[in-house]
C-alpha cells in the first residue's frame, strides 16, 4: 500500500512526463510535420521519466537526465547504423544490453537511468533502415530528454531529501556527547535507531554514497564506524560499563587490600575525553562538508592507551600497587574498540570531506582506495564483479540474452511494431522465474483489456486525427498516474490505449494495430519467460548460499592467522592474515543478500544471513586491528598462548561447518560450536554491523579465564564474541533445528 507522500509524487511524475512527451509530439507533429523526431520526443521523456527509476530530487533527476542524453544519442546512432541487418542488431543488443544493465554496479543512478537508456537503442535498432533520417531522430531525442529535465526542475518538482552527510552528522554527535556525558540516560534502542537510519538500506537511493569513487566509498566507510559505534555505545549501556566509564569507576573501595582511593585504571580516563573530542570534530566537519585543516589521528593515543595497560600488569610493583581486575581489562578493550571505531570514521570523514588521494593509510587494506587513482576504482569495481558469483553480472548476462533474443526473433518473423517485444522483456523481467510469471499473467490480462478498448476506438474514430490529438494527452495522465498506482494490469491496458492513440497520428493506423501490439507482448512475455526459467530461475537464492559458504572459508584462515601473529616466538615473526580475498567475498555475499531480501518469501529460508555478515565482518575486523594494537613486546605464557591457539582453531573450524551448512552437505554441523555462548564485545575496524548484536551467556564455568594481559584479554573477548555470533546463525541454518540451541 502507496503512501499518501508516494501517491502524490506519481500524479506530480505524471504531469511531468505527460507535458514533456506531448509537448514535444504536438509540436513536431502538427507544427513542424516531422512524424519521425515526434516519436523520439514522444518516447524520450516516457523512458527516462516513466520507465527509468532515477532517483533524488527534481535537480537531481534532471542532472541525470542531462547526463544521460550524450549516452543516449550515441545509442540511437548505433541502433540506427546496425538496423541495416538483423544479426547487427542482434549483435549490438547483446552488447548494449549486458553494459547498460551491468551499470548497476555503479550506484543507484546509473543503474536507475539504464532502462530509459536501452529503449533508445531499441527504437533505433528496428527497421526501416533510414540513416538519413539519423539527424531527425537525435532532434527528437534531444527536445524529449530537455523538455523533461524543465519540467523535473520547474513543474512541482521532487524536493531534496536529507543528505547522508547531515544523517551522518547527527549520528556522530550523538556518539559524542554521550562520550563526553553531555547527554545522560541514552536508551540502547535509541542509539540503534540512530545507526539503523544510516543503514543503505533505510537512506534514500540518491543519497547512499553507493559508487565507486573515493568520496563516495569513505562516506559509506564513516556511516559504517558510526553504525558500530552507537551499537558498541548501546552494548555497553546494556551491560553498564559505559556508566562505569562515563563516572570513572578506577578506584578501589577498600576491601581487597590497598587503602581505599587507589586508581587502578588511569588509561581509560585518559583516552576517553579524546574519543569524545574526536566525534565532535568529525560532526562538525561533516557539517560544514570541509574536512579538517589538521585531522587528530588516534594512532598515537592508541598506541599509548596499549602501552598504559600493559605497564598496568607487567611494570613494577611499585607502577602497579593494585593488581589490575579482569573486568577492568575487559572494559578497557571495549574502551579501545570503540576508540578504533572513532578512528576509521575520523579518517574516512577527511577522506570523503576531501575526496582527494592521500599516502598510504594503516591498515593498506581496510584503506587501499585512498591513495588508488579513480580510473582503478572504477577498474576495480566493474572487475571485481565480472564473476559467476555476482548477482549484478547474473542480471546484466539474463536481461542481455532475453534482448538479444528479443530481437532475433521480432527481425526472423518480421513483427510489426518489433520493439514492442523488446519493451515487454525489458519491462516485465524479474530476478525469479515466479516474479516474472506473475507479472507476464498481469501484463498480458492488461494488454487484452486495452487492445479491445483501443481497437474499439480506431473502429470508432477512424481516420479522425483530430480526435486522436484531443485523446492522447489525458490517455497519457490517466495512464501514467493509475498504472503505478494500480498495478500492471492497469498500467499495461492505459498504456495499449496511449500507444495506439499516438500511432494513429503518425501514420493511418487500423484495429490491427491494437492485434500487433497483442502479439508482440505475449511474444515478449514468452522470451522473457523462458530466459527467466534458463537463467538463474530462482534469483538470489542459491546465489545467497553459495557466496556466504565462499566468505566463511574464508574466515578460518583469518581467525588462526591473527591469533598466530599474536602468539608468535619471537613475538612480530608472523605477519598478519591477508584479508583481500574474504573482503572481496564479503562485497559479493552484501550484493547478493540485497537482492535476497527484495525478492518475495527471502525468509522462508529461516536462515539468518543477516547474522551472518555480522560475524563475517568481527573476523575482518579484529584480524585488521589486533595485529596493529595488540601485539605483545615481550612472549605470552606458552601454555596461555597455546590455548589461545587452539581456541581460535576450534572457532575456525565452526566457520568451515557453517560454509557446509550452507551448501547443503550433510556433514556440516555434526557438533556444536566450540565455545558456545559468549558475551559480545564488538570489535573495531571495517565493517557496518548490519543488525544488532545481543549479549550471549558468558563463558562456560569449566574454561578457565586467561591471564590478565592486554593481548590475551582483547584475543578472549575477539574469539568469545565470535562464539556467540555464530552460534546463533548455526541454529537458523538449515539441518540443525531442533539438534541443539544457541
């Protein structure tokens, strides 16, 4: 059900796109006698305006459009130069087929306008073969796009939503002043409402910084800091250690020995006011939208906060009167994941403010596009998708067949009015063979009511242009307001009328033109159907399994490489994991959930992929961050080292059983998580936490804490975090319900 603000923005489009396209073919058609620039300008404003999804604003829609119309007069003079023969075009549509709908790696309005984009190749591409008409059709085409990019400006234009910037500020400075203890009392669920706005998912399209650029990727790495931030905020809230940190809970109360007063936690006191500064530095820059003169980096405050606590268990007994409690370890590496959250959003504001290549930026890997130049961003983003496991590359290879096929057929049999069978796939194909069912039944129900409607009015009218002009531009409103309003049937019944109305100006038409427009449909429809059960027939959700079983195995190496470098002799012999491949895996996995959750029944599955992703994203995190802050100067106990390892190799081995889980075979999962049921301590680096995380168990009674050192401490509370996360995601997995509970 439509909103009232959504019901008003379709009558407001209709207007725009009604005025535009008549407009232009009134003009063309009784002013100036020109049919063919008429029906470019006709189309022109129907596919950008109508068929095309371009988000944002009036200006920003129009600038899209403007944008779009060099792309789309290069398209109508291909169309027009390979319609000379049939496997040309055929040939051209594969091509322009696959990249236009490729571009939806591009970001939202890119991929928004390339609908509008394939049709003026499509009504080019058809007979007659008319090169000298070229210069007419990119008259028309030129007068139908400008005409329209007024109207979007001018005639009740689409206002500007919030910027992700300002969305991103607001969060920011909430983070902040709760640091800082300017705002007190905080509820979790309000600081998780503040991250989930910034989710992409609750942003509107023209605002997600979505593309390859920069700016663009640094304001998404700053919303996902900011979003882990407040989650980190709340769990602390949850557990009160934020209240403890807030109030400066360091003292001794007298009873364990030491006379009361005693500070046994001057780090967190220390480091905290910094954390809380550095948050509002970064709202008021986003602000602004002008990044810092002198960005504050809190590598240096980190590295020191490390070196406070280890001076805290190891310096000498008269640094350390107060053996240092493990709680008061634990709040302070909850202390140093948030203040390395606060640092990747730091940086990442400067860079998005800034947009501008910087030197290398520790870690390389969670920073590498600051310092790539822009041609390997793009590079990057269009390779690093060209793949069997990217849902953007299974869309562009379906809809560039269904079109090629298309158009072999209506140019083999000769269809009249062939593009309409190009219109049909384009317009009724869907990620699933069941989505695109119920729209061919829909469409076709609604192409039958409107040929007879429409041939009962060439019937009726006859040759009576006149009567055909006075029809066409309310046809046009009803059709464009009520369609979307309604439903397909509707939409493709109105417009058979309005199809059939401007046709009949343009050239003597008859009730076979409502019969052409019947057959070319249902052919269309039949094309796009079985492209739809060949290709991929049930979306995203194999593809979901598939991707997340790859990121998993992934995920092993990670957890016993990072607690390897922690624990090596020497200590600094092993060199960190390489995280490439299982953040690659992760940009694939977020592509294909997304389309997962916009497909019908995407939970039927009961799988929590969702959960997942979380527990994807604290592997990648504390295997970026632990080996940068928490590697030790001196050898662990070997035999607390040894459990570490062996910890972090019983949590590598649940990720494998996960990844088995997923693919269906039937040995995964045989056993229980390793270390089940563990308190969550969110973890810093890389990666928005897409759901909430909740607090587990705590640790089981027979395990044995491990020693108070820093290192061993932010490992146990890594690993034990992980424990929980995967543990719920293992009992919605398919195969284990019911074998035994989170």
């Amino acid at each position: 059900m439509k909103s009232g603000a959504e019901r008003t923005e379709i009558v407001r489009r209709s207007l725009r796109v009604t005025l535009a396209s008549a407009t232009g073919f009134y003009v063309f058609v009784y002013g100036l006698d020109e049919p063919v620039p008429a029906l470019y300008a006709l189309f022109a404003p129907i596919s950008l305006g109508l068929l095309s999804p371009i988000p944002g604003s009036g200006r920003q829609r129009a600038t899209v459009m403007l944008r779009a119309l060099p792309v789309g007069l290069l398209l109508v003079t291909l169309g027009t130069v390979l319609a000379v023969e049939t496997w040309a075009a055929v040939l051209g549509m594969l091509v322009v087929g696959f990249l236009l709908a490729y571009a939806a790696v591009a970001g939202p309005r890119p991929a928004g306008a390339a609908p509008g984009l394939q049709l003026f190749y499509i009504l080019a591409c058809f007979p007659p073969y008319a090169p000298q008409t070229l210069g007419l059709r990119l008259a028309g085409l030129t007068v139908g796009v400008g005409l329209l990019a007024l109207c979007e400006l001018f005639l009740l234009p689409r206002p500007a939503g919030e910027t992700y910037r300002n969305s991103l500020a607001r969060a920011v400075a909430t983070a902040g002043d709760l640091l800082a203890g300017r705002t007190a009392g905080l509820p979790p669920e309000e600081l998780r409402a503040h991250g989930a706005r910034l989710r992409l998912s609750n942003v509107p399209p023209a605002e997600r910084p979505a593309g390859p650029g920069r700016a663009a990727r640094a304001l998404s790495q700053a919303g996902s800091a900011a979003r882990r931030l407040l989650e980190q905020l709340a769990h602390l809230t949850e557990t009160g250690q934020l209240e403890q940190l807030l109030r400066g809970e360091a003292r001794t109360d007298g009873r364990a020995g030491p006379k009361a007063g005693d500070r046994i936690d001057p780090a967190s006191p220390w480091l905290l006011p910094r954390v809380a500064s550095l948050c509002g530095d970064c709202a008021e820059a986003l602000r602004r939208g002008r990044a810092a003169d002198k960005p504050q980096r809190l590598d240096e405050a980190i590295g020191a906060f490390q070196r406070m606590r280890v001076r805290q268990v190891a310096g000498r007994a008269a640094e350390v009167p107060t053996p240092v409690p493990v709680p008061v370890l634990r709040r302070q590496a909850a202390l140093l994941a948030i203040a390395e959250s606060v640092r990747v959003l730091e940086i990442s504001v400067q860079v998005g403010l800034d947009g501008r290549r910087t030197p290398p930026i520790e870690p390389r890997e969670l920073f590498w596009y600051t310092e790539a130049s822009t041609a390997r961003l793009w590079l990057r983003r269009f390779l690093g998708n060209m793949t069997l496991r990217s849902v953007e590359f299974h869309n562009a290879v379906r809809i560039a067949l269904a079109l090629g096929a298309a158009r072999l057929v209506a140019g083999s049999l000769d269809l009249t009015h062939g593009f309409w069978v190009l219109l049909a796939v384009l317009t009724l194909s869907r990620t699933t063979v069941g989505q695109t069912w119920a729209a061919i039944r829909a469409a076709v129900a609604g192409n039958l009511v409107g040929a007879v409607t429409a041939g009962a009015l060439l019937i009726g009218v006859g040759q009576h242009t006149d009567a055909y002009a006075a029809i066409l531009a309310p046809a046009m409103l009803l059709a464009f307001a009520l369609g979307p309003l309604f439903g397909i049937v509707w939409a493709q019944a109105l417009f058979t009328l309005v199809v059939a109305t401007a046709f009949a100006q343009i050239a003597a038409a008859s009730w076979q033109l409502a019969e052409a427009r019947i057959v070319d449909v249902v052919t269309g429809s039949a094309i796009g159907l079985l492209c739809a059960m060949l290709a991929w027939p049930t979306g995203a959700r194999r593809e979901v399994r598939r991707t997340m079983a790859g990121l998993l195995r992934e995920c092993g190496p990670l957890i016993e490489g990072t607690a390897q470098t922690l624990t090596a002799l020497p200590p600094g012999s092993a060199p960190p994991p390489q995280t490439w491949p299982a953040l690659h895996r992760l940009r694939l996995a977020e592509s294909a959930y997304a389309q997962f959750r916009s497909e019908p029944a995407a939970d039927a599955s009961g799988a929590d992929w969702h959960g997942l992703l979380i527990a994807v994203h604290q592997v990648l995190l504390g295997a970026q961050w632990l080996p940068r802050f928490d590697l030790p100067t001196s050898a662990l106990p070997p035999d607390a080292a040894r459990r570490a390892l062996d910890d972090a190799r019983a949590t590598a081995r649940t990720t494998d059983r996960l990844a088995a889980l997923c693919t269906g075979e039937r040995d995964g999962g045989r056993h229980p998580p390793d270390r089940p049921g563990a308190p969550v301590e969110e973890q810093a680096g890389d990666g928005p936490p897409l759901v909430e995380e909740q607090a587990g168990d705590g640790p089981p009674a027979s395990r044995p804490p491990p020693p108070p050192l820093p290192t061993l401490i932010d490992l146990d509370v890594w690993l034990t975090s992980l424990a929980s996360q995967l543990s719920r995601v293992e009992a919605g997995l398919p195969g284990t319900a019911g074998r035994h509970a989170p």
